[in-house]
C-alpha cells in the first residue's frame, strides 16, 4: 500500500474546489493508495513527461510516483490544470 500525499499547492487546490466535488477527489486520493493497480491513470507527456494524471468529471488530479508514495501535486479544472 502507498502513502499518498498532498502537496500544499495542491492542499489549497482542494480547499477551493465546490463542496460537491471535493468527495469525489477524496475517493481519488483513496484509489491511489494502490498504486499501480489504479484504473483510469494516464500517464503525461512533454514537460510534465514522469507524472500522471486521473480524472473525475471535468476535474483532474495530477501526481508523480516516487519509491513508496504518489505525491498530488496539482487538482483542478481540466481547462486550465495544465498551465504554468
């Protein structure tokens, strides 16, 4: 089993997301304590080539795998999660 945690970016990410999703993020971050056997991941290409992403509606959470635990490090909106 993996240790999942949340970067403080993404921390505060969660804390803006609706009331109404942030359950389903939840359950997400929950499903990826069990790295790999995880349905729905996709791994990213070019600059963010070594993280992941999984999706929820039309919300993303992105994260990297490193040794036993999967860092979130981004959770928003699918139109701008991949900007900066």
């Amino acid at each position: 089993m993996m240790h999942v945690g949340l970067t403080a970016e993404a921390a505060a990410q969660y804390g803006e997301l609706p009331r109404s999703i942030q359950p389903r993020i939840d359950n997400i971050i929950r499903r990826l304590a069990q790295w790999p056997k995880v349905s729905g991941v996709k791994p990213l290409i070019g600059r963010l080539a070594g993280n992941f992403r999984i999706r929820t509606g039309d919300y993303r959470v992105v994260f990297r795998v490193s040794g036993d635990k999967v860092i979130v490090w981004k959770i928003g909106d699918r139109k701008d999660v991949y900007l900066d």
